[in-house]
C-alpha cells in the first residue's frame, strides 16, 4: 500500500519537479504578532529562493507548510510578547490530500525570527533534495 501511494505522489510531483520552481504553499496559522512576523520571514525566503515559489493554488501537486503559533508568555502582562512558540509542518498536498513528511516544535524571540525563518526554509530544502533523491532511485529502478 506505501509502494501504491508513493507511486502516486511520485507520479503527480515528477513534472513539477523537473520544472524551474518548485509550489510551496504556506498555511499560517499564527495567533500571535511574533508569529505572523515568522510566517512573513518564512516567506519572504521562499520569494528570494530560486528554486521555490509560493503557490495558492491547491489543484497542482505540491509541497505546503503548515506554521502554527502562539505567544510564549500568553496571558502573562509582564512577558507576553517576547517569545512565540511555533510548530510547523511540511507536507505534500496531492488531489486536496496532504501527507504528513515532517514537523519540528520550537520557541524564537523576537531577536532571532530571522535565524528561524531560515531554519524552516532550510528543513524544507533538505526535505525536498532529500525526497528528490528518492524520487531519481526509483525512476531508476523502473526503467
């Protein structure tokens, strides 16, 4: 069943792949001011990158990352608002269904959101160079 549902993704994402960019679709879910500043940085380095770009298109076959937030010191008036915890989630969103490939759960001030937007879009590259790769080696053991 795996070998069916990879052959499927695998199927629908080879002609993205091959192509310049890659869709990443970003789903921000930040309840916080430190989060949505994350979710921004996060996509400001999709738009530099050139591999990448940012998709709202949910026909395509593509990669989508889920960052979800929330005020570290929420409900605490001498400390809200200096930390965010963040959780985010890459996944690959293939015919409205999205499969679960990786998820990471952390805090950031707002001194180094910068430094955490590019760690995420860094596990998303790795992620991808990575799935690519399995991609080529079963290609190869096809043909």
């Amino acid at each position: 069943m795996k070998k069916i549902i990879f052959l499927l993704v695998f199927i629908s994402l080879v002609g993205y792949l091959i192509g310049q960019y890659v869709p990443v679709e970003i789903v921000n879910n930040a309840e916080d001011y430190l989060g949505r500043q994350l979710v921004t940085r996060f996509r400001d380095e999709i738009r530099k990158s050139p591999s990448y770009t940012v998709t709202y298109s949910s026909d395509e076959p593509h990669f989508k990352v889920k960052i979800d937030t929330m005020d570290r010191y929420k409900g605490d008036s001498l400390y809200e608002g200096i930390s965010t915890i963040y959780n985010y989630t890459i996944l690959i969103a293939v015919n409205g269904i999205d499969i679960y490939c990786y998820s990471q759960l952390g805090y950031a001030g707002k001194d180094v959101l910068n430094e955490v937007a590019f760690q995420i879009y860094s596990d998303l590259d790795e992620f991808i160079e990575t799935f690519k790769s399995y991609l080529i080696k079963l290609l190869e053991e096809y043909e």
